[in-house]
C-alpha cells in the first residue's frame, strides 16, 4: 500500500519517476487492496529484471536517456 500511496519502496528507495503515485495517494484503504488483489492474481512472466547499478555504474540494459537538441 505504501508503494502506491507515496512512491517509495519498502527499503526507502524511490520507485521509477513514471510511477504515477500521486494519482494513487488518496485512494481508499479498500481501493488499494483490490488493486492488490487483482495484481497478484495475474499470472507470473518469465523474464529476469536487471540488476541494480550506483551511480557510477553502466546501467546493463537500454534505458532511455534525455538528449538535448543542438
């Protein structure tokens, strides 16, 4: 519930900026949890997320980058 109501992980670690919590800050007790419910209920994927980088390191996988025009 914290995760869609503040934008933070469990560990304090800020999710990715497109996570939209601020649409979801003021939702219902009873809203999060079917929000919840309904996620867990999907079906698993078999693909293996990248692992976490500092910020001195090369993230390993595309990740878009903001390029200033000329």
């Amino acid at each position: 519930m914290t995760a869609l109501r503040t934008g933070a992980r469990p560990d304090g670690r800020e999710l990715a900026p497109a996570m939209p919590w601020r649409s979801y800050a003021t939702l219902t007790d009873q809203d999060v949890q079917a929000i919840v419910v309904y996620l867990k209920s999907l079906p698993a994927v078999d693909h293996a997320a990248p692992p976490l980088t500092g910020a001195s390191e090369k993230a390993p996988a595309p990740y878009m980058t903001v390029a200033m025009p000329n």
